[in-house]
C-alpha cells in the first residue's frame, strides 16, 4: 500500500477504536442502569472491563504482528470486534455486558497497536512522528462527536443501537484493511517466537531506560486526559450547573487541542525534529498541570480559569503522543509490534490509575481532578529529565532523529 493519504486515514480509522467505543458509549450509562436494574457504579465497570481488555490484548497482538505480519492478526481482532459488538446489543444483564465489553476490548486493541507498528515499518522516526500525528488528527475529532451521535443514537433507537453503530464502524475498517492494505511486514523481516523468546523480548524492552522513558512520558500524559475524562462530568455539570449540552460544548472544545497540538507538531517537527517538540509538548503538559492545581484552589474564579489549562494540557497530547511513541518504536525495528503493544498496554495501565485516582480522591471540588492532571504533567516532565534528557546527547534543530 502507498504512503499516501488514503493509509494516513486507514491508520487513522485504527487508532479511533478506542475513543469511538468509550466516547459513544458514554451516553448510555443512564440507560443501561435502567434497563438492567443495577446501580450507576456496577454499569460503570463495563467501562473498566473494556480498558483492562484493551490493555492486556495488546500484549498478544504485537508478538503475534511480528511472526505472521500485520495484517492477520489485524483482522482477526477486528473480526472479535465486531461479533462481540453485536452480541453486545443483546445482553440482558449487566454481568454479560461487563464480560462482553472485556472481550470487545481485546478486539478493539488490535488496531491501535498495528497502526503503530504499520507506522515504524514505513518511516524512519520523524516521517514516523509526522504520520502518527496526522492520525491523531482523526484520533482528536472522534472524541469531539462521539458523545453527541451516542445520545442522538439512544435517543432515536435505544441503548442497542450504539453497539449496532460500532458493528457497522468495525465492519468498514475490516473491509478495508481487507482490500485496502498490503502487510508492511515482509516475510523474511518476520521472527520466529516462542514464550521464552517473548519474555526476553519483553524484559529487554522494560530494562532499556530510552524505551522506557520515552513510553512512561507519554503514558503519564494520555493518564491526564483519563483523569479528564473521569472527573469532568462532575466538574462541569454537577459542580459548576452546567448543562449536558453545555458540557458536550466544552469537552469538544478541549479535545479539540489536541488536534490543534497534533497539527502544530505535523507542520513543525520536520524542523525542529521529533526531540525539540516532545520537550515542548512534556514542559506545556507540566505547566498546564500547575495552572490547573492553581485554578482549582481559587472557587472564586469559576470553570472558565480551569478551561484554559485544560485546554492546554489536552492539546500537549497532540505534541507528546506522536513523538514519544515514534521515538520509543526508533530502536526496535526488529520487533515494532511487541514494543508498541508493551507501549500502549503501560499506557492503558496508568490511565486507568489516574482516573481511579480522581474517583478516590473525590471531595466535591475540582480539586482532585486537577491535582491528578498536576500530577501527571509533573510526572512525565520528571521521567524525561532523569531518563531521557541526562542521558541523550542534545540534538541540532532540523528534524535530526
């Protein structure tokens, strides 16, 4: 397949499994709640199993990318996608959507994690860093409509329909992964593995400090836009009164930075380089994170001094992501789809740790929200420091790798 526009929207298309199936879904909560009889926090499980099945399937599908190429597995995860989303909208208790949801995560990953592999096997680290921006493009404007074609979704046709949608979103994709795309991996670039091959491949992977911070800086800063996502309900709507319109105005405002941030890094790194706008993006993540700690210790001044640190922090995605991933993937050529699948399962692992966080810490302030997002931001800046920065040779503007 040619590096063209057209791959730039099917890798895109990829990425999107996991926003699309979080992001749609949300509207029906209420709903679920109501038609299983259950509490809102039992429903809210569904969304955990969901996380812990995309994170753990990543571990399978990046081995599985290197020995038989990208595109079987590929297909097989989608294919898990979109059985599980359609049994999804039959189930009649909250256990059987809990169990589902784990299962259709383990399909959705697939995509994500071979795009990226897809990606390192196409391009050196700044083409790399370039393409997985112009992905998170697509990857910021599903979270900007999702939530509003799910209530549309639910309002018209019930609850089953969000599922039938993304049946039909997984059917696309695997129609034209099938017809679409050539594996980007050749046969004699395949290895041959085994369990005892993997853990080494696996504890080479978290004992190489490079890999690791790169990974780590990234993974503290998608944890910020988890800890949005789970504390901003009750910030906007039941702490500030505003409406669910209101707040689907403002999360599609502050997703829509990270576009901005993907776009910014798409025109500028092949110029400065992939390592310059990751420092920028990491030291924007750090500072937006205080801003927002400092907002939220003054009531006084509302939801509007947190939407500017917010919108900030969620655009610092678009410059951290891309450049973190494609830098961590530069070194392991050999083995692009085990390093990216440990990437995003470390990832996934943090994320769920900070909105975990924000739901402990829950005091009736916006207080615990920002002090994770702080936190976070903080964290990424301190990972590339101690692992990255005094450990790397500082490299000339220019787009050098």
């Amino acid at each position: 397949m040619r590096r063209s526009a057209a791959l730039t929207a099917l890798l895109g298309a990829l990425t999107a499994f996991a926003p699309i199936s979080t992001d749609l879904f949300l509207p029906t909560l209420p709903a679920l709640a109501a038609a299983f009889a259950t509490t809102p926090s039992r429903v809210q499980l569904t969304l955990s199993a969901y996380f812990l099945g995309f994170a753990v399937g990543q571990l399978v599908y990046g081995p599985l990318a290197d020995r038989y190429g990208r595109k079987p597995p590929l297909l097989g995860g989608i294919i898990i996608y979109v059985l599980v989303s359609m049994a999804c909208a039959q189930a009649t208790s909250v256990e059987t959507m809990i169990g589902l949801r784990f299962v259709q995560g383990l399909g959705a990953c697939a995509g994500p994690v071979l795009a990226r592999a897809i990606v390192r096997d196409l391009f050196d680290r700044d083409q790399g860093a370039r393409a997985l921006s112009m992905m998170t493009l697509i990857f910021g404007a599903v979270p900007m409509f999702a939530p509003a074609i799910g209530a549309q979704l639910l309002n018209l046709a019930g609850w089953q329909s969000i599922f039938f949608f993304l049946a039909a979103f997984g059917a696309a994709c695997l129609c034209a992964v099938w017809f679409g795309y050539a594996d980007t991996l050749r046969p004699d670039q395949r290895s041959q593995i085994n369990v005892f091959m993997l853990a080494a491949r696996y504890g080479e992977l978290l004992s190489d400090r490079t890999y690791l911070g790169y990974v780590m800086s990234a993974a503290f800063v998608y944890a910020g836009m988890f800890a949005y996502i789970t504390g901003s309900p009750f910030v906007f709507m039941s702490l500030f009164d505003l409406s669910p319109e209101q707040y689907s105005i403002i999360f599609g405002m502050n997703v829509a930075g990270i576009m901005v941030g993907a776009a910014t890094n798409s025109r500028l790194v092949g110029r400065f380089g992939s390592e310059h706008m990751l420092r920028v993006g990491i030291g924007l993540a750090a500072a937006a994170g205080v801003m927002l700690i400092v907002g939220a210790l003054v009531p006084a001044g509302g939801f509007a001094v947190l939407l500017v640190p917010l919108f900030l922090f969620v655009g610092s995605i678009g410059l951290v992501g891309a450049n973190a991933i494609s830098g961590a993937l530069a070194a392991f050529p050999h083995m692009a789809g085990t390093a990216s699948a440990l990437a995003g399962t470390l990832q996934y692992i943090l994320a769920a740790l900070a909105g975990s966080a924000v739901s402990l810490l829950h005091n009736g302030t916006a207080l615990p929200m920002a002090t994770v997002i702080g936190a976070v931001g903080l964290g990424a800046l301190a990972v590339y420091i101690v692992m990255i920065a005094r450990y790397r040779p500082r490299q000339p503007s220019g787009g050098g790798s």
